[in-house]
C-alpha cells in the first residue's frame, strides 16, 4: 500500500515556529500518511492573507492558523468553508483556558513570544558559550557550564548540546577516548551538571561507517571495529559510574527525548547546588 499525501497550511502572523512543531508532532503519529506543508509566515495585512488563501483555494487541505487580528482570522475562517478546508486557531483553546482561569484579556501582540527579552539574551549567551565549546575546546571553563556532556565518538554530544543551549543551559561536551585522561577542569568542576551519553556498541558501529562513507573513506580501522567500540562504552559506563554522573542511553532517543531527560535532572541537580 503506498503512502497518501494531504495538504497542510500553517498560517502565522509570526515566524510560524509554533506551528510548525505542533502540526510535525502530531503528524508523526500517522503512519503511511504525509503532510504536504506549505508555511507562510509573517501575515500580518489583507494583502498578506489574500495571497496565502489563494494558495488555499487552489490545494485544498488542512489549515493550522495562529492570528491575533481578529479581522484576519474571520477572513481566513470563512476562506476555509468556502473551499471545504479545515481549520483550527491552534493559540486559541490555550488562550480560552488561561483566560477563564486569571480572569483577564490577553493583548494581540503577533509574535509577543519572540520579543527581545532577558530570556532571549539568555539563550543567545548560551548557544555562543555552547558553540566555544563544542567537542572539549576551552576546558578550563567548564565550571561555568550548566552542563557537561560526556561520551565517544557518535552518541550525539554536539546536536544535544544545541538544543540545550536553545533551551537557555549553558552546555560544554567532552569526546571521551579509552586510555585519555578527561580534562582535569572536568573532575573539579563543581556547579555544572555532568551527564555521559551511551548507545549500543552496533548503534554506534552503523553510525561511524555512515560517517566514514559521507567522507569516502574506505577500510577496517579501529573507528569501527564492534569489539573496540563495546571497549569504548564500557570505558564510558566505568567513568560515569566511578564519579557517579548520570548515564543516559540515546539508542533509542531523539534528542529531544536525551535533552527533556537532561532538562529534568538539571532542575534537580539546580535545586541542590542552590541548597549547597
């Protein structure tokens, strides 16, 4: 059976970030069926709007909306009966819930979640500390980290550390290597949050020769030799064990699911360093 397609409309006054993350979410819990997406961001006119529904009228599908100006929004819902399509304010019951429960009105602001806050400034710090530190560089700063991230070769240290740093943490990483000593800033740092990544010793051997094959490089080496690696993960698990650092096992993990269960035991180990 071959796979279907519909047409997914996600129309934004903003950058469309949040729409775009709700509709993938969702999708991805129907198998065999796939979004067509057409984003458009940044509506904020007549004119705007205007355009987006004539797409609309000629691809008929699904419409994800988030619009503030009332006058857009009724425009855009009646495009949609119109053309038989869909459509669903995706802010609007979360606006509906948190209004009944303070009581108050909120402000149209488009875009009000991007706005140039302390919270902003925070994560642009993080992703430059993040970004210095990427891959061991710098490890005489480490105790400024909020996080260190620990592991060989392939158990995704770099794109974790990314998204933790969009998060607002401060993230270093550290490549681990059998027989290296890890840098001694690391054994004394004492506020940051230090976590070892693991994955399968074949896990990993698949990932590296598709790494050697993007690069075209060719022969055995010991890179992916399954018996050098399990060497490796067992130093791994040794060392977290041996300092007693969180160990965390990304086989079967997104990194969004490694970094949602680093995010939990961050405001854990927060808790205690504030208590220290």
């Amino acid at each position: 059976m071959g796979r279907s397609y519909y047409h997914l409309h996600l129309v934004s006054d903003s950058t469309g970030e949040t729409l775009i993350m709700v509709a993938r979410a969702v999708a991805a819990q129907y198998e065999g069926v796939s979004a067509i997406e057409h984003v458009y961001p940044l509506v904020r006119s007549s004119a705007q709007l205007e355009r987006v529904i004539s797409e609309i009228e000629q691809a008929p599908g699904i419409v994800l909306y988030t619009l503030v100006e009332t006058e857009l929004s009724a425009r855009l819902e009646q495009a949609c009966r119109d053309t038989g399509s869909p459509h669903l304010s995706v802010l609007a019951p979360v606006h509906s819930l948190i209004q009944s429960y303070l009581g108050t009105h909120s402000t149209a602001r488009p875009g009000a979640q991007h706005m140039l806050n302390a919270e902003y400034f925070k994560r642009i710090d993080a992703m430059n500390f993040t970004l210095m530190h990427d891959d061991g560089q710098l490890p005489a700063d480490l105790n400024d980290a909020d996080v260190v991230l620990i592991g060989i070769s392939r158990t995704s240290k770099t794109p974790t550390s990314i998204y933790l740093a969009n998060r607002g943490l401060k993230t270093a990483n550290i490549p681990l290597v059998p027989n290296v000593p890890v840098p001694p800033a690391l054994e004394a740092a004492k506020k940051p949050l230090v976590v070892g990544l693991v994955a399968s010793p074949e896990r990993i051997v698949q990932i590296r020769q598709n790494r050697l094959l993007s690069l075209k490089a060719e022969g055995e080496t010991d890179y992916t030799d399954k018996d050098r690696v399990a060497e490796e993960v067992a130093f791994s698990r040794r060392l977290c064990a041996r300092h007693n650092w969180p160990l965390i096992d990304v086989t079967r993990r997104s990194i969004e699911e490694t970094a949602a269960a680093i995010l939990d035991l961050h405001s854990h180990h927060r808790m205690k360093f504030i208590a220290v």
